[in-house]
C-alpha cells in the first residue's frame, strides 16, 4: 500500500507557477516538479479546502492550479474536522490568522494521512508549530501525519 499523501495549496502553487526570478523561489518550484514526477509512489489527496483556495486569485494561474489537482480525491471538510481545526486554534497550535491552515492539518488527521505536504513553513512546516500541532492532536486521540516540504519527501 502506497503511503497517502495529503497535498496542501502552496505545493500546487509551486508546481503551476510561472518560473520565479527569485532564486528561493524557483527553487522550490524545481523541487516541486522533480517530486510530482515521482509522485506515482504515493496516493495523493486534496481536500474541498486546497480547491477553493487554488481557485482563488489570478484566473489563469488558478486554472493551472485546479488542471493539475484534476482526478485526485477530494477529502470533505466535515464537523469532525472543523472541529480538530478549532481546537488548534483554541490551543494556539496554529495562529488565528491561519485558520484555513488549520483546517489543512485538520483534513490530514481526520483521513489518516501519512504525510501533509507543504511549503507553508511559516504555519505549518514549521518545527515550533509542529510540535504544538502533535500535542493538540494526541490530547485528543489522534495521530499527526509527518509534516514535510516535497525536499523532505524526496528519495
């Protein structure tokens, strides 16, 4: 079985943007490409959340985001999610200002994913937050996935 692989907005973002002149940038653009290449080694998933923020913004690069999120499984953000994403913000997990980060972690947990994949090192793949984030998830029973960037999850 293949391990699942939650896909957060940014690594969409990444991978659909038009080349960055910003060496950080295009940096993680090329990561991105080499690891959805290689993605067949993973099941990946994508919630109702990661569509409607790669929606947003820009129609053209919004169409290029949701061309490549096509055919991956939706995860539905239900009350059981909104109530975990709730909860990190209750235990300043995640900061209020990053809420639909939290709903992100929130999808990842309650579907029992692997890993979440990100490059949103500010609210997530953050090792400060990290910790608080696998606090407030054992406090209630459940098991974080490995949160990580597409250089972390590389081989």
């Amino acid at each position: 079985m293949r391990p699942k692989v939650y896909v957060e907005t940014t690594v969409i973002s990444y991978l659909t943007a038009l080349p960055s002149r910003d060496i950080v940038q295009a940096a993680h653009q090329q990561i991105t490409r080499e690891w959805w290449e290689g993605r067949d080694r993973f099941e990946l998933f994508v919630s109702e959340a990661v569509l409607q923020e790669a929606g947003r913004g820009n129609a053209e690069a919004a169409a290029r985001r949701l061309a490549a999120l096509e055919g991956l499984p939706v995860l539905a953000v239900g009350a059981e999610v909104t109530q975990l994403a709730e909860r990190f913000l209750q235990m300043n997990a995640i900061p209020a200002k990053a809420a639909i980060d939290a709903v992100h972690i929130a999808a990842a947990v309650v579907n029992g994913m692997d890993y979440l994949l990100t490059w949103n090192c500010a609210h997530i793949a953050n090792a400060a937050i990290r910790a608080k984030i696998e606090h407030t998830c054992r406090s209630v029973g459940l098991q974080p996935p490995i949160i990580c960037t597409p250089e972390e999850l590389m081989e």
